[in-house]
C-alpha cells in the first residue's frame, strides 16, 4: 500500500519542487526542456532562502514529492490592539498530473490553512485557476466582495 504524507518541505526536497514548477508552467504555458536545469538550480535556492516568507508543504509519495503548496507571510501594519499582524496567500498548489484526483490537491490546500492557523495569520487569500476554485472553496475559501485586486504590469 503506498502512502502519502503532507510535510513541511526539506532543503533536499526543494529541487523537485523547482522541478514540479517548471512542469507547472510548461503545462499552462508549453515550455522547451531550454533552461529548466538553471531554472531548477535557481529555484531550489531562492526556496531555501526565503523559507520565512514562504513556506513550502509537499505532498511525500514513498519519499518522491508529487505535490507541493506555499503559504506565503505577509506583515502587515500594526493598529493599537494588534502590533504583530500578519496574513497569508496560498501559492503554487500543484500535484503532478499521474497523482491528480485523489484529493492531494485539497489536503494540501488544508494543511497550509492548519500552518496559517499556527501562525496566527489573520486570513488567507488565493488566486486561483478555474479548474481549483471548487477545491478552495471545500476548503472554506469564499469570494469576498472587498478584495479588490490592481494589475501592475
């Protein structure tokens, strides 16, 4: 029987996670095999670089990553009653096609709302494909009408 365990993401593990991001946007946006080494390399850092801000849950198939999420922790202005503040955004939730439609995708979507629960973050937000929103929103994501959204490039 084969398990699959949702984990905080390891510094070994982030080289796959590059590698499920490439394959992410090659899907979406069709990409040449041209560049996915560096990218990969390049990823792998920034991800343990900025694991502060951005924290990485995979999806643990027998120890090979098939899915992966990032909560990302924004500070934000304090007010009299609350100096520490922070909220999050749900990023990159991907599971490769081959383990799609077993619900990883959902329990991965869970598991980085218990992390921003840990954390204390105020709330959590999304942007999502249309192919995901049903998944949020069984998760208790909902559309609100006063976050507004302004494109800047």
């Amino acid at each position: 029987m084969t398990t699959i365990e949702i984990r905080p993401a390891l510094p070994a593990d982030f080289e796959s996670v590059a590698g499920l991001r490439w394959r992410w946007v090659s899907e979406k946006d069709g990409l040449a095999d041209n560049g996915r080494d560096e990218f990969v390399r390049e990823f792998a850092a920034w991800a343990r670089e900025n694991t502060d801000t951005h924290r990485c849950l995979v999806a643990a198939r027998d120890d090979q990553v098939v899915g992966m999420g990032f909560l990302a922790i924004t500070t934000r202005v304090p007010t009299p009653r609350a100096f520490s503040r922070a909220s999050g955004d749900v990023q990159c939730v991907y599971v490769e096609p081959e383990a799609r439609d077993g619900g990883l995708g959902g329990q991965l979507i869970d598991a980085l709302l218990r992390l921003a629960t840990e954390l204390g973050l105020e709330r959590v937000t999304v942007h999502s494909s249309g192919r995901a929103v049903a998944a949020y929103e069984r998760s208790g994501f909902a559309v609100s009408p006063r976050l507004l959204q302004a494109r800047t490039s």
